[in-house]
C-alpha cells in the first residue's frame, strides 16, 4: 500500500525524521524501521511509531535492553 507521497503506509515521513528530536534529552534520533521505532540512545528508549505518527511521550516508550 503506498501513500500519495511514495510512502508506503506506516513509514515516517523522512522530512520530519530531520526534526523530531527526544522530548527528554533533545538528541537525534535513530529510525530502526524494522521495529518501527525511533530510538533515542541518551535516554535509552525507543519510540514507537504508529500508523506513521511517533509516539513522543515517555510513557509510551520502551526502555532499551542493555545489549541494545
């Protein structure tokens, strides 16, 4: 399934990878597209990304495993 930019549904739009940063550290993040996450290795969590919208909220993050 693709979406009128070329994107196929669920991807995160590249220009707004750019701009997203982690809400608690403000460090850029890594798009992991296998997982649909954004990861964020300061604070050692990863987003999750739903539908093509992350989810910025702390709550909603999972904490990194140590070998992560």
């Amino acid at each position: 399934m693709q979406e009128n930019d070329g994107r196929r549904a669920g991807e995160v739009d590249p220009k707004l990878l750019e701009i997203l940063v982690c809400p608690l550290t403000k460090a850029t993040l890594e798009w992991h597209p296998e997982r649909r996450e954004l990861v964020s290795r300061p604070a050692r969590l990863a987003y999750p990304v739903r539908d093509g919208v992350p989810i910025m909220l702390p709550g909603e993050a999972r904490a990194l495993d140590p070998d992560e």
